[in-house]
C-alpha cells in the first residue's frame, strides 16, 4: 500500500520564541550542531556566530512575512540605489529592533557571558566610507520602521576602504579584509545572477518585423551575484533587503590555458571580474582605477535593473504600461546616474519599447540626491572611456543630450552659452560625461541635503536647470536614525529620556521636545550629568587602549570626528589646539580651561593634503601630551581606524561638537545631528544642516563664528590672509610656533605645505579668516563649562530639540514628496 503524501501543514514550522529560554536553545543548536564546537571551550566568534544566525532565522520569518504582504498589495516600491551602505554592526541593531535585547542578555548571562564582549566580536561591515554610505544605512532603517517598501542595492566589496594604522603620526592604510571570518547576516542568493555587459560594440540589425534595433555584442561578460541582508524594523515585523552585488566571472578559468601551463593566463578573466567587487572606491588617480570605478558604477546599475525589471516581467510580461505607477529608483549622489540610460537600454534593446515610451517611464521613475556642492566631486568620465567600456551606454547617453539640447535650444534660441552650459557632455580638451547633469536630465525629482544647499544647488550650481525646471528641485534635509545613535549607543540617556517622558519617543522622536522642562529639575540635571559621566570614562578608556593617551578626568571633552579633508578645516582646529598650547607655555594655564581634544578620520589614499594634516595633528599631540605644563589641562588624541562603532561610544561622551567646515562647502552633515541627539553643544559655522541646529535649539544655545557663505563668495578673488594674520596677535604666535620647527624638530619642512595652504590667498577654505572668531567662541564655551548647570541645561535643551533630525521625518518627507508608497501594517 503506497504511503500517503504529508498534507501541506504536516511539516509546518511554529513560530520562533522570543525568550531568553528559545535564543539559548537555538543558539546552542547553532554552535555544537551546525558550527561542530565544543560546549566548554567554543570561541568568542562561535558563541557570536550562533547568536547571528539564531538572530537571523528571526529576522528571515518577519522577512517572509514581508515580501508576502508586499506582493498581496501589489503597490508601489522604492529601489535605494547607493554604492555605500556603511551599515556597523548588525548584532547590536538586530537585537535592539527585534527586542531581544534583555533576553539575549539573560542567555549569555546563563552562559557566563557577557553580551558586551560578544559585541566586539563582529567586525564593521566594510561597505561605506563616511557620511554618504551612513546616511543611506540610516535611511534602510527608517524605511523598515516606517513600513515603507524599499530595497536597497549595492555592492559587496571583499574589502573595505582600509584599516587604518598610526605609525610615527602618519596614516597607514591596511587591507580591511571585513569577510574573512565570514558574515552570518547574509543570504547567498545564486538562482537570482544577473549578467553584466562590458566592453564590445554597438551593432545595427533588422528584427523579424523588420525594424531596425540596437543590441549590444561581442561583450565582455561579468556575473553579479546577490547576497541579501536582512533590514529590520523597530518592532513592527518589517524587514526589508539590502541586496548587495558581488562580481563573478562567467567562466572560472580558461581549460585551454591551464591545460598548456598557463595557469595566470587561465584565470585572468576570473580576476578581472573579481576585481569589480574588490575594493570600496579604488583610487581613480590612474587610468585603471578610474576604469575600475565606472565598472562599478555601471554593475551596480545593471545588475540591480535587471533585478527590477525581471520581477516585474514574470508577473507583467512586456507590458510595461504601469511600470512607472509601481517604481521609483533613489539614485544616492552621481555613482549610480549609469541608471538612467541602462533603464533606457534595457525597455528598448531588451524589451522592444520604442524611445518615446521608455524616455517617459525612465524621466519618471528616476530620483536624484545630490551631496555635494565641490565642483570637483561631481564625477565626469572621459568619452573615450565611455566608448571603450560601454559603447551601448554612450550611444544613449549622446541620444538623450541630443534631444534634451534641441528642447533647451526652442527655449532659449541662440543662447551657445546656455547649452554648453547644459549639455552633458562637456567640450573642452577631451570630451567628458557629467554624471550629475546625466541624473538631473533623467530624473523628476532632484533633491539637496540641507536648506542651504538646496539654495546653493538652485541658485548656483545647477542654477540654469533650476531655471528650466523649478519643480524638479526640492529640500530633504538630513537624518540619523535614533535607534542606532541615541538607543544603541546611548542606553543611559535612553533609560533615563523614558523614565521621564515615557517610551512614545522612541516610535516617534519629536516627542523629544517634552523633555525639555526637565532642563530646569536640577535632580534631573544630575542624573543626567551622571549618564554623561559614565559614557566618559567609558570613551577615556577607549582613546588610552587605543592611542596610549590619557584623557584628563572631568575634563571638557571637544571632539572632530569625520573623514580628513581641507574643507571640514580640521586644520582650524588643529591651530586652535596650538593657541591653547601657547597660553598655557605663556603662563596663561590658570585661564585655560581643562579639555580633551579627540580628533579621529581617514584620509583618501591619495590625498596628501589630508594626510599631512593627519601627520600634524599626531606632532602637536606628542609635543602636547608629552610636555609636564600641560598636565591636568590639555590632551590630544587621534584615533585611529574610525568606524561606525567608535562613533557610537563618542558621540554619546562628546560635550562639544566640531562643526566647522567653511560655509557653503558642507552639503549636510549628519555628525552634528548624533552629536546633538546625545546632548553635545555645537561651536559652528552656518553651513549645511549646523543652520537647521542652530534654528532648532535656538541661537543663543549655539556657538556660532565665521564668515557665512555669502560673505565667503564676496571675499573669493581678493581674500587677503595677511590681513587676518597681522590682526591677531594669538594667530601669529600660532604661525611662528609652527614655522620655528616647534612641532617638527627632527623633521625639517615638512609642514611647509600646511603654512604655505593656510597663507596662500587663493586658499579656497579660508581657514585663517574665521580664527579669531573662532578663537573667541571657543572661550566662551570654555567659560560656560565652568558653569555646570547651565552647561548641563544646555545639554538636555540639545536632546530635547534633536527630534527633527531623526532620518525617520526625512524619509516620511521623500515619500510624502518623491516616493508616494503606502506604508505595510503587518497583523500578527
């Protein structure tokens, strides 16, 4: 008799258990059954691991769970497009969300373990390098908590920018093998490899219809595969994919080659494909890393439309008539702009659209965030290297400005200026491609980051399409999403925040503001000054264990954390630590107020201007630290290797936060909002998202110093820097101090170049200009530390206004404003 088939529920799995008690079973499960360790003496990364994967197998039933109901209501999504995801640590993240925080802890505990020891197990994902890659991981995690259906695409690099290492003050770069022990928070997915076109031709043939068409031949051919990480929520059962692209060839090796002893011969086209997913942001100082980079542009690109595209075919077929209505693709700054004529490459090569009907669903499913405001950041590629690497794709592009001229030129007739202006293609000694004006072209929405820049990106540089298209610009200013960044890394303050205002803060943040009567219980500012105390200590043995430096206790702890480069001026910084120096050598210590001064951030590889300045900061350090005057008032640190994790321990001990970038030059910033979050005062220019701090806490609540960027575009073309420098008395001893030598006795001129930027009146940054203000406002907030209950009201004043700044009020804007997506309720 034959058996009978199970029914469908026979086998059916019961839902996880959200205890202490399940987490500890499966974890266990994990680590002596799948991991083979042994109970007594398994590792610190296997009890990590099984962990993650118990963590997981939750996450991926609320996944499921997810993309059903996504596919029952058949709305409308949003495809985040962005080549950085700097994500952190997941485990942290997981826990916090899912709210098994207590209950993992209770398990370890059970275990003799501490979580926070399991913590430091996991490395950071090394997918981003500063604020761009963090700002779109902040942006996945409120899409989740919001219940919006977004997708994030990217690629997974095996390796990450770099490790960085501080040998005798100078910044060493060492590969940042992130993967090497593996990354249990993702899911291979093969049956969903895309193939991805590289070089070849464009060929002209006759279809069966007979109608001439375009495909693309004789390519060279890389496989993208996606690896899938699961995005959580806050505890509402979303999660949504981050699907990250890594580079496969589509033959392992060559038999032939092999079989005749060439073995590099045999794998060479393995290696090359591989290279794609390599390494985060190559350096493009050559021809081959700038190759290498617009091979990962256009992957990222291809690989993630075909995606798209192909899920909408298998439910569609090639009716494309709805496509717009149900898609939107975020286009994160000009790395990804490579969309705009794939998309177009894709309807009409693969899917027979004709150039009308796939211009209209392109132009109108496109949106571009702009993050930058340095002419020079704006990406151009070489027309040449466009038509070696992706013929097809420049085809489109010169259709596109062919037909996007013609519309300008019945605009405007005869105005030559206006079109090369225009034009995405710009003229010049070698023909180039403007990523930038290519993404404004194709998109309907085009957005800054903060209010300022969005005036800057209107009234300057994209001013001429701003007159074209009004409509198209918009303002989405920044975010941070408060799980991370004040739950996470702060569960003093957070413990504290609720007690006194209760939990609705957490599922919404502006509910912050009612924290602020509390700035006046003086029992509140204490236990408040005592959260902040402990988050201290905790960041002092953070900079000792790393760096060997100890920080005075008790002391005003100022802080500039945020990738090396010339126009966040931590050279004004660094000048004003020497000023504090001076004083104190002067005979001045009993005027300068006790401060720790922490400096961290990586400089681009080929950057050498940044890297000098890291190279000066470490000199005036070791001089500092090292003289006895300076005992019990003045520490400097650079700490090294910063990452999203280190961020979280010092943003929640920061007492004043370095927002200093010459004005107009800063696109956002979203430092200053974690800082802020966490009860930090801010000493700032009116740049970028510092105006909307300032607006939001109230200026008196403020340091504000500097030139604004009205005034820096006034004194462009005649700044005279001699001029501030023979004003200020404090600024020359500064000067003469470094020209001695005094910071680099046994190094002779090598800080020549940093005397010779700050003096020079073509120094874009205009650093000497604002030192004397910036000198003065650093006093003032020196003598407000002395006054602890002003310093402290001041601080919970900070938090208390913080809440616009969540990057859950800036997506609920680019879907109220862009996206349009209804959000999921997900019933139980």
């Amino acid at each position: 008799m034959p058996s009978q088939r199970p029914s469908k529920t026979a086998c059916s799995l019961p839902p996880l258990g959200m205890d202490a008690s399940s987490l500890c079973m499966d974890t266990r499960h994990y680590l002596l059954r799948t991991l083979g360790a042994e109970e007594s003496v398994s590792s610190g990364n296997s009890v990590y691991t099984a962990l993650a994967m118990s963590l997981r197998d939750r996450l991926i039933e609320r996944w499921k769970n997810t993309q059903k109901k996504v596919a029952a209501e058949n709305g409308k999504r949003t495809f985040y497009l962005s080549l950085e995801f700097l994500l952190g640590r997941a485990m942290g993240n997981t826990l916090l969300n899912l709210g098994l925080e207590d209950a993992a802890r209770d398990m370890l505990t059970q275990e003799h373990r501490k979580l926070a020891d399991l913590l430091e197990v996991e490395p950071d994902a090394g997918l981003g390098n500063g604020g761009l890659g963090r700002l779109a991981a902040c942006f996945l995690d409120s899409c989740a908590s919001l219940g919006l259906p977004v997708t994030g695409y990217g690629i997974r690099y095996d390796y990450g920018m770099f490790r960085q290492e501080i040998r005798g003050g100078e910044q060493l770069e060492e590969p940042d093998h992130w993967l090497k022990n593996g990354y249990p928070w993702e899911l291979k997915r093969p049956e969903r490899v895309r193939r991805v076109h590289f070089f070849g031709r464009s060929d002209t043939y006759y279809d069966a219809h007979g109608k001439m068409r375009q495909r693309w031949v004789d390519t060279h051919d890389v496989l993208a595969v996606p690896y899938d990480i699961p995005i959580p929520g806050y505890r509402n059962d979303v999660v949504n994919t981050l699907r990250l692209w890594r580079a496969a060839a589509t033959d392992i090796f060559d038999l032939g080659e092999f079989n005749a002893g060439a073995y590099p011969e045999a794998v060479a086209a393995k290696n090359s494909a591989e290279h794609i997913s390599m390494v985060l942001y190559p350096n493009d100082s050559s021809e081959n890393g700038k190759e290498l980079r617009l091979r990962q542009q256009y992957f990222l690109a291809s690989a993630s439309l075909q995606d798209v595209v192909a899920d909408w075919v298998a439910v569609h077929g090639e009716n494309f008539r709805d496509f717009a209505k149900h898609h939107c693709f975020q286009l994160n700054d000009t790395h990804p702009s490579c969309a705009v004529p794939e998309l177009m490459r894709l309807l009409m090569d693969e899917h027979d659209l004709n150039w009308q009907d796939a211009w209209n669903i392109t132009s109108h499913t496109m949106a571009y965030t702009n993050h930058t405001l340095l002419p020079e950041a704006l990406e151009r590629w070489s027309v040449r290297l466009f038509r070696q690497l992706l013929p097809r794709l420049l085809e489109i592009i010169l259709e596109i400005n062919g037909r996007f001229l013609q519309e300008v030129a019945r605009r405007a007739p005869g105005d030559t200026g206006l079109l090369r202006r225009l034009s995405i293609i710009e003229e010049g000694g070698e023909q180039m491609v403007r990523m930038a004006h290519l993404a404004v072209v194709g998109s309907f929405s085009v957005n800054g980051v903060a209010a300022l820049h969005t005036k800057l990106l209107c009234e300057e540089l994209f001013a001429d399409f701003h007159h074209l298209w009004p409509k198209k610009f918009n303002n989405k200013t920044n975010g941070v999403t408060p799980r991370r960044w004040l739950q996470w890394a702060n569960p003093g303050l957070r413990d504290l925040i609720t007690e006194r205002i209760g939990p609705d803060w957490k599922y919404d943040l502006e509910r912050l503001r009612d924290l602020a009567a509390a700035a006046d219980d003086a029992e509140f500012r204490k236990r408040w000054a005592e959260v902040r105390r402990v988050n201290k200590e905790r960041l002092v043995a953070l900079v000792h264990r790393h760096t060997g430096v100890t920080f005075i206790s008790d002391a005003l702890v100022d802080v500039q954390v945020k990738r090396i480069h010339e126009y966040k001026r931590q050279l004004l910084n660094a000048l004003h630590v020497i000023h504090l120096y001076d004083r104190i050598k002067r005979g001045e210590a009993a005027g300068v107020t006790p401060r720790n001064v922490l400096f961290a951030g990586k400089a681009a590889p080929g950057y050498f201007m940044a890297k000098r300045t890291i190279k000066f900061i470490n000199n005036i350090a070791h001089v500092i630290n090292h003289d006895p005057d300076t005992e019990g008032l003045l520490r400097v640190s650079f700490l090294p290797d910063y990452r999203v994790s280190l961020m979280e321990q010092i943003c929640a001990a920061t007492d004043l936060s370095e927002q200093i970038s010459t004005a107009g030059k800063e696109a956002s910033g979203t430092g200053n909002m974690k800082f802020m979050m966490n009860g930090a005062l801010t000493i700032g220019t009116l740049d970028g998202a510092n105006i909307e701090i300032r607006d939001a806490v109230g200026p008196e609540h403020f340091f504000l110093f500097g030139l604004n960027a009205q005034e820096v575009s006034q004194l462009r073309g005649h700044y005279n820097p001699q001029i501030y420098l023979q004003a200020d008395r404090d600024l020359q001893r500064v000067m003469d101090l470094i020209q001695s030598g005094y910071f680099n006795a046994f190094e002779p001129g090598i800080f020549d170049p940093i005397v010779h930027a700050v003096t020079h009146p073509q120094d874009p940054w205009m650093v000497l200009a604002d030192f004397t203000s910036y000198k003065l406002k650093q006093r003032e907030a020196a003598e407000l530390w002395h006054d602890q209950t002003e310093w402290q009201r001041l601080s919970i004043l900070n938090t208390a206004a913080s809440g616009v700044f969540s990057s859950d009020r800036t997506i609920a804007q680019y879907n109220a404003d862009i996206w349009h997506l209804k959000p999921l309720v997900m019933t139980p």
